[in-house]
C-alpha cells in the first residue's frame, strides 16, 4: 500500500473550500503534486494554491509562483506541479479557492488499508477486494494500482534468484573478457616478434588434449568457487531478503532445490514475521524447517567439494603429463601453445557464460504472476454508505427515543399519578371504577338512550357499588377528593343521574359548603339548601327540589355558604338530615369539600356506608395518594373505594374521554402548586 500512495502521488491530499467545510478535491483540483523524494516528506496543513491556466503557473499562499511539470524547490520540498488528469472541466481556478497537504506515505498507507476489505471465495481461489472512499474514482485508482503493485512485487520475488545468478554471470563475463583480451594481444605480439605462425602435428595434439582439460578445470574451479559462496552464505545469513547465490555449473540438481526451498521458506518467515508474535506456532514451524534445510545444504556441498577436488586432482594429473610431452616441442612453438592454451580455456570458459546469460535473461523475461485479475476495479453509481434509508430510520428512531425520553423525564419530574398501576403501588383502596377524559360542552354525560364510552363507565361504576355493599338497606354515598379540580361533582352528579335511570328515587346533595359547584352542573339556581337546613332557617322537605330535566332525581344544593362551614356541619344537624333522606329516597349520593383541605369530609364519611374516593389522571400529586393511608389510621373513613377519573389514551394515536374543571377552592389557594383559575370545560 505504500508502494501504491507513491505511485499514486496519495501523500498529497487537495480540499476545496465549501460553505459548512472544506471538501475533497481529488477530481476537482485542477493540479496534482509529485514529491522528488517522497520519504523525506515533512507534514504539512492546509496549503492554499491557486491556478493560472493562461500562464501554465502555480500560485502557493498568495506569493510563490511555480511553473507545471519541472521539479522545483518550495518550502515543502522538492515538488513537481502536475495537470490533474480527472479535472473534467476546463474552468479557470484562478478565483476558486484549493488547498492541499502532505503527509508522510507510511502514515498514508496506514489510513488507506483501514478503508480495504479482503474476502476471499472458499469455494474458488477467487479473492474479492472492495474498498470505501468518499471518492469513487480514488477507490477505483487504489484497488487497481494495488493489484498492479502486488503483481509487480510477486513477480520480483520470483526472480530475485535468477537476477542473483545473472549478477554472478554478469561478473564472471566482464572478468573473462578483460583477459581473453589481453591473451589475444599477448598472441599477436608473440607472432609478430618471433615469427611463430604455425605449430607442428604434435603441438596441435597437445592443444586439443590440454584445451579440454584446462576447460574441465575451469568448470571445476568455477563450481567449487560458486559452492564455497553458497556455503558461507548459509552459514552467515539468518533473516532478511533471501537473495541466494548463484548454483551455475552445480551437477547436482538437489543442491539447487535445496536452496531454491531454503530461500521460499526464508521468504516466507521474513512476512509473517511482521505480522504475527514470536510464538507464533506458524512461524517457529517455519523456523524450525530452516534450521532443517541449512545443516542439509552444507552437507550436501562438503560431499560436492570433495568430489569435484578429487576430479581436479586428476585432471591436474594428466596435464603433468601432456606438460612433460611439451618439453619435446621446439622453444618458439611451446611459447605459442602454451599462449594458444590459455587463450582456448578462456574462450570456451566465456562461450559458457554467455550462453548461461542468454538462458537467465529469457527466464526472467518469462516470468509471469500466479495472479489473474477476473474484473477492473469499478466504482458503484450509488454510495454504500452513509445509507440514506438508514439514516433516516435512525433518525426516526432517534426522534421517538427522545420522545419516549420526554415523556418519561416529564412524568418523573411532574410527580402528577399517571397509572392505575401507581395507585395500587401507593394505597391499599381498592380501585372500583375508572372514567375516561371526554371534551364536552354539557358536563352531565350520561342522559337517558347515551351510549357513549363514558356513560357506559358510569353504568359499570353503578353496578360495581354492590361491591362496596350499596343496597337497599345501605344507600349513602360520600365523595370526596384530596384536592380540588379532581372531578368529585363531576362524578356525584353523572353518578346519581345513572342511578336515577334504573327508576329508583336518588337525591343529590351538596354538602361542600366552601366551593359548591354541583348547582353549575346540575344547571339550576335555588335560594335555600343545605346551608338553611344546618341554620335551623329551614326544614328538610323545604330544600328539597325535583329536577325536572332528569325522572326520579332529586336535588339539594349548598345554599348560601356559611363562615364556618365545618362548625356548621358539626352542629348534629347533618345526621338529621341524612336520616330523613335515607328514609324518604332510594339511594343518596352526597358531595363534600376535598379531604386534604378540610376535615368536613371525615365528618360526612361516618355517616355513609360508603365513602368514593375521587383521584384524577395526570392531576392529583403522588405524594398525597401516599398520604391516603397514613391519614386513614388518624381519621378513617368509611368504607372507602377509589375512582380513577379523567383518564387519557397515552400515545400518538389517541381519543380522549372524560369531563372536569379546575377551580379555586373557596377564596384560598391551596398546596401543592394550584394557581387561580377560571372554570374549563375540560377534565
């Protein structure tokens, strides 16, 4: 890969300034930079240049110009300014702002193959390479370059051992020339001066005999000096680039592929050795076939070398023999043999050689890649990633999660009771009826022939009163709530109306004497009531009214209010009251002041048999539903159940059911946050 960021010129990076951020220019730049000497490149950010076409000419910072396709010397270094073959358009970038940077190639290649995947084919030798970039055609110059630069590399390494020997040839042949040279001017010097043209029958004898000798020797000579290099380089050489001598000459076919194997297996030890720990089990296998092959090689050229000694040996012999046969031969003629014998050991000994370099150069120009490329690297139409639909459904997962955390983080900061669930965390009551939040103009929902949602609720609440033990015989409904604006009148009112349909004679009375609001509802104005009654100003049967609007229902309504209404209700006038309605009426239902604020519901409550406890969704604060039981141990009230009214549908698709109103109890405000407010018609 660093190999490929050179070649490639990837160590210089082009932005073009955008209006959030600077974006990549690598197609855009109208210029491209080639570093003289890329390793001793020195990072630098954030150079501005600016281009010229007319003039051909570079501009850095504002105030160095340079010329296109010529090293020249900047404060970054050698570079060359080179057109940028992908820059489609022929626009003028004088007035476009680019900048480019350098940095180091290793660190380049480093950030590069963090981008490549390789996945090879089990069922194939097929290997898949795919690579991620902002930019498509510098994925598609990377992957390619890439497979050029590895075919490039694996090729080298097949021909390091045929390049080492063709270097011994190379050598071998200059030094034989330079001497074949000066014997061939040494002959014509000696026939020249000495007049020595032609040699006897004898001489030419010798000649042929000696000349095969010498050329026997030299092989020899030739082989024991390649097997004495091959010898010191196993000995000497322990990791590193495996170039092996030359085995040029070698008789013995397994001296070569041992040190053909000898430098594959080292080869492949050196790579894994920069990737993997030294207790690698691959690499001390590897290891361990080195130390193997090495013992093996010398082994085997210690054999060769006594060999080819005990063959010099003879040959050496023999000469003596053909020597002592040149003594005979005339003074002059043995010169010139003794010159023409040299000379023919030299030319055959060069003849050799240079038939071995034609052989090793059409080796290496043979030389292929066990790599085939089956398709071109090739730049998709649309991005794989950021993927927009992923995006998108992150996003609207992110948006409910934030929302869901909204509502979660409001509920736990509101401490308002949002769950049935709670309540029967937070008190032991039981829960006997819920009503669901409805907008409405007319507060009594429940008429004679409705079949809304919540009537249908009140008619379960009337029904679920057998519960609580309401019969003929226990007919005196209290309700009652913990603070204001819960709903309790609401209730009692819609309560009593559905009790009333089942044909039986219900009155209603309101007994909060310090907020009534029960004649608001009920939609009716009568000057005496409860009030009167309590005073003594009134008898029973006198503050009784019968509703026209609703067969079988009843009224009494507050009346004035009084100063002090508890005082007023703890004359023992109430019981009196309440006695005669539960001797003239079917059932009684009755409505009272909210228990936290005043006691007047504790009062009521011993004289009912069942007491309805009034909590209203996302309204009534937790802390007084805890305080329910603990008030109960010092004030009990009667028979007590709970109604969970004003209920809402959680959620984006939701119907919402129910009635209520806020309001200010009596001309005080009361704890836990209640403000001054108008009646609503909402619950």
């Amino acid at each position: 890969m660093e190999k490929v960021v050179k070649t490639l010129r990837l160590y210089a990076s082009y932005s073009k300034e955008g209006k959030v951020k600077a974006g990549d220019a690598y197609v855009l730049s109208p210029i491209m930079i080639e570093a003289q000497y890329p390793d001793s490149i020195q990072g630098v950010e954030k150079v501005e240049f600016s281009y010229d076409k007319n003039s051909q000419t570079v501009l850095l910072s504002n105030k160095d110009k340079y010329p296109l396709n010529q090293f020249v010397n900047t404060p970054y270094g050698s570079l060359k300014f080179l057109p940028n073959k992908y820059q489609y358009s022929a626009i003028n970038s004088g007035d476009k702002k680019f900048y480019f940077s350098l940095d180091e190639p290793q660190n380049v290649a480093s950030g590069l193959t963090k981008g490549l995947k390789i996945s090879p084919n089990k069922a194939s030798a097929i290997v898949e390479l795919n690579y991620k970039d902002p930019i498509p055609q510098r994925a598609v110059d990377i992957l390619n370059q890439l497979i050029i630069t590895y075919d490039q590399v694996s090729i080298s390494e097949k021909n390091s051992l045929a390049r080492n020997t063709l270097a011994f040839v190379n050598e071998q042949l200059r030094g034989v020339t330079i001497e074949l040279d000066s014997i061939e001017k040494k002959i014509q010097q000696y026939k020249s001066g000495s007049g020595a043209v032609d040699i006897g029958t004898q001489g030419g004898y010798y000649l042929k005999n000696v000349g095969e000798n010498d050329q026997k020797l030299g092989d020899i000579n030739m082989q024991l000096s390649m097997l004495n290099q091959v010898e010191k380089f196993v000995g000497e050489r322990q990791s590193g680039e495996m170039l092996a001598p030359s085995t040029l000459g070698v008789s013995d076919p397994s001296l070569s592929n041992l040190i053909t194997q000898l430098q594959t297996t080292q080869m492949e030890y050196d790579k894994l050795k920069k990737t993997v720990g030294e207790n690698n089990p691959k690499l001390k296998a590897l290891e361990g076939q080195i130390s193997t092959l090495r013992p093996s090689i010398v082994d085997n050229i210690k054999n060769q070398k006594q060999s080819l000694q005990a063959s010099r040996q003879s040959l050496n012999s023999t000469n003596s023999g053909y020597n002592a046969m040149l003594s005979t031969v005339p003074k002059k003629e043995k010169q010139l043999l003794e010159i023409s014998r040299e000379h023919m050991t030299k030319a055959n000994q060069y003849q050799t050689l240079l038939q071995k370099q034609q052989e090793i150069e059409m080796s290496l120009a043979s030389v292929i890649s066990n790599s085939r490329v089956v398709d071109k690297a090739l730049a998709g139409k649309v991005p794989v990633s950021p993927k927009k639909m992923m995006i998108y459904l992150m996003a609207i997962i992110g948006a409910l999660g934030a929302f869901a955390g909204v509502v979660i983080l409001k509920d736990s900061i509101t401490g308002k009771i949002k769950f049935r669930n709670e309540i029967e965390k937070m008190t032991s009551i039981p829960i006997i009826g819920e009503i669901a939040f409805e907008k409405t103009d007319n507060p009594l929902v429940i008429e004679k022939g409705t079949r809304s949602f919540v009537a249908e609720e009140f008619r379960k609440l009337r029904v679920s009163l057998s519960f609580l033990g309401i019969d003929s015989n226990h007919k005196k409904i209290l309700l009652t709530s913990s603070i204001s604006g819960e709903g309790k009148s609401f209730v009692a009112a819609n309560l009593a109306v559905s009790l009333s349909l089942t044909g039986k004679k219900v009155v209603l009375v309101d007994l909060d004497l310090n907020q009534p609001t029960l004649s608001k509802i009920m939609k009716v104005h009568y000057e005496f009531g409860a009030t009167e009654f309590l005073t003594g100003e009134k008898d029973a049967y006198e503050v009784v009214n019968k509703l026209d609007t609703h067969d079988s229902l009843y009224f009494i309504s507050a009346g004035n209010l009084p100063e002090n209404p508890t005082q007023l209700l703890a004359n023992g006038k109430v019981e009196k009251l309440i006695e005669y309605l539960e001797s003239n009426y079917d059932m009684v239902v009755i409505d009272t002041s909210p228990s936290v604020l005043v006691t007047d519901a504790f009062i009521l409550s011993k004289l009912c048999d069942a007491t309805l406890y009034v909590i209203r969704h996302n309204y009534t604060p937790k802390m007084l539903i805890k305080r329910i039981d603990e008030n109960n141990q010092v004030n009990p009230i009667k028979n007590p159940a709970i109604i969970f009214n004003g209920l809402k549908n959680r959620g984006i698709f939701k119907n919402n059911y129910g009635y209520g109103y806020n309001y200010v109890y009596g001309n005080k405000e009361y704890g836990y946050g209640s403000k001054n407010r108008k009646q609503k018609k909402s619950a």
